[in-house]
C-alpha cells in the first residue's frame, strides 16, 4: 500500500513537472507588444508605411509580436522619440536625420545642404551599401538603423516672395526643426531661423510669428501648411531623409531570432509602401498647393551659386564626420552638377 502511495505521488509530481514546463513554454510563446511612435498625420504615408509594417510582422510572427503605432507625436516629438528609443522606453520610431544625427552623428552626412542633385540620386544613395554604414553607425550609441525612405526634398514655403535665388532667402524668419546644420544653413542663406515645435507650426505661420517653413510637399499638404503658405519651391536645401530605427535593447532581449527574421523580411515591403505614398504625395500636394493660391517654383535650379554660399557650412560640419562619412562625402561631391 505505501508502495502505492508513493507511485501515485511520483506520478503528481510528474504530471506538476510537465504541466510547469508546458506554462513556459507557453509563456515564451506569447504575445511581445511593442511601441512605435512618429511626429506626422495618420493620413501620411509614414503613418501608413508604419501600419503596414505591423500588420506584417504580426503576421509573419503568426501573432506573437504586436507592435502598436503611435502618430501625430503622442509619445512626443522627435527628439524625445530618439530619446526613449534609446533607453528603450519605447521600441522603435520613424525619424529625419536631422534630428537622429543628435544620436547618430554620421547622420549629419544626410543634413548638409545642397547635398543631391536630385531624386534619382538620392534614391540610388538609400539603397547602397554606404548608407548601411551610416545606419550600423548608431549601434553604439545604442540605437539600430533599419532603413532610410521617402525620396524628395524639404523646400521652402513662406508668405513674402518665390525662392529662385540665394538673395531670396534674405531676411526671412523660417521655422526649422532644431538641427544645428539646418539653422546655419539658413543664416548663411540670410534667413533668420526661428525654433517652433511643430505641432505649433500652423498657428505661429498664421499669426505672422514666421514668414515661413520647409518640409517636403507631400508634408506640408498632410499637415494643411499650405493653407498658411503663399509660395513655394521644390528648391532641394536638404534631403527630406527619413529612417525607421529602434532600440537596440529592445532588438537583443525583447524579440528572438525568427522574430528579429520576421521584422526584417517585412521592412521592404512597408519602405516601398512609404516611398511610394510619398510620390504620389508629392504630386498631389503641389496640385493642392496650386488649386489653393500656392504659386510654385518647380525650377529648374542652378545649385552651383547655392553650393558657393555653403562652403562655411561644409567647412564647420564635415569635419564632425567619421573618416567612412568623409569619404562618402567625397564621392557625392564629385557627382555634383
């Protein structure tokens, strides 16, 4: 009879055993949700771009990673989106370079003015292997670059005078973001820059505190900005170059192999997606800038004079740069027009 007993406690503890490892094994299994967070309208392609690669990875991951995201800067604005990305606090966020060069210095490559000649170059650029340098560049600082998108250009758009020469941009209060290269850019152009959070950017456009702004078209029409904008020119001052980065905590210890496998076979689809919508964007923007009262200068441009006006700024910026960033430097400098 003890022999019994003892078999049948033999037997729980078993069944307890098994019933233990079988919970963490579920539990290993469950569902990871993670945040990413951007600055623009639901409507832009970002946004769009960003669902789609949610939707994806969810799948792909048969339901085991949800990633959440967050528009129009509800977990903050740009910076402080690097910021938490950085600690982990948040998972991933969509960003420009101007603002990830704070974290990602190499980045600053991306800012200088009158970098690109035009479109087609600047796409050929994204998907090289010398933009991945740049985007492993931000590893140890603790952030991981995944892809660079959306091939057009921020221009200006104020409410004085069409932008067709340097000489136009003299004594304009332009909005920017708070990107060191981009404020002395504009001096250099003789434009006073003016620090606005964005979100505070329609007002302060209308009530006459800036006579203007930049960004992309595809921007200013998901924002409404061309409502509070009497020109503007598809001037190419900088590469609107945006990319989709994550926190590398987040990349090691939050998401396993396959997971990490899943992200990455899911971003081209959703890059695409983006680069896509920020074409049609485009087009669609300067229309409605036209249909509006907007009068637009699509050019062509001579950059030879702006280029001219900017070797201060190059001198300053790119000796910040890595050796690899220089070199990068070089090579689309000898492609200059």
């Amino acid at each position: 009879m003890k022999k019994l007993s003892s078999m049948v406690v033999a037997v729980c503890f078993l069944v307890l055993a098994i019933l233990a490892f079988s919970s963490v094994n579920v539990s290993s299994a469950a569902t990871v949700t993670l945040k990413m967070g951007h600055d623009v309208a639901p409507t832009h392609p970002w946004h769009q771009g960003a669902l789609r690669l949610a939707e994806l990875v969810n799948k792909k991951t048969n339901g085991e990673v949800k990633i959440e995201v967050f528009p129009s800067s509800q977990l903050g604005d740009l910076r402080e989106l690097m910021e938490l990305t950085q600690t982990s606090s948040i998972d991933f966020n969509m960003n420009t370079s101007g603002v990830a060069a704070s974290f990602i210095p190499d980045m600053n490559l991306l800012n200088l003015p009158f970098l690109f000649n035009d479109r087609d170059q600047l796409k050929k650029f994204y998907e090289s292997p010398l933009a991945r340098k740049i985007l492993d560049s931000g590893e140890k600082n603790r952030i991981k670059g995944f892809a660079f998108h959306t091939y057009v250009f921020r221009g200006p758009m104020n409410n004085k005078r069409t932008i067709k020469s340097a000489e136009d941009f003299k004594g304009l209060k332009i909005r920017l973001m708070q990107v060191p290269i981009h404020m002395d850019t504009y001096k250099a152009l003789g434009s006073s820059p003016v620090a606005i959070p964005f979100s505070e950017l329609y007002t302060a456009a209308q009530m006459g505190t800036v006579d203007g702004f930049e960004n992309s078209a595809v921007t200013l029409y998901h924002q409404k900005l061309y409502e509070v904008g009497k020109y503007y020119s598809t001037l190419p001052v900088f590469a609107y170059t945006n990319v989709i980065l994550g926190s590398m905590k987040t990349w090691n210890e939050k998401l396993n192999e396959s997971q990490r496998k899943a992200f990455l076979e899911s971003l081209p689809e959703a890059v695409a997606m983006i680069n896509k919508g920020s074409d049609e964007g485009e087009e669609v923007g300067l229309k409605k800038f036209r249909d509006s009262g907007v009068q637009v200068n699509t050019g062509p441009f001579e950059l030879k004079p702006f280029r001219e006006a900017m070797k201060p700024v190059y001198d300053k910026w790119a000796a910040g740069l890595s050796k690899d960033a220089q070199d990068i430097l070089k090579d689309l400098q000898k492609q200059w027009k």
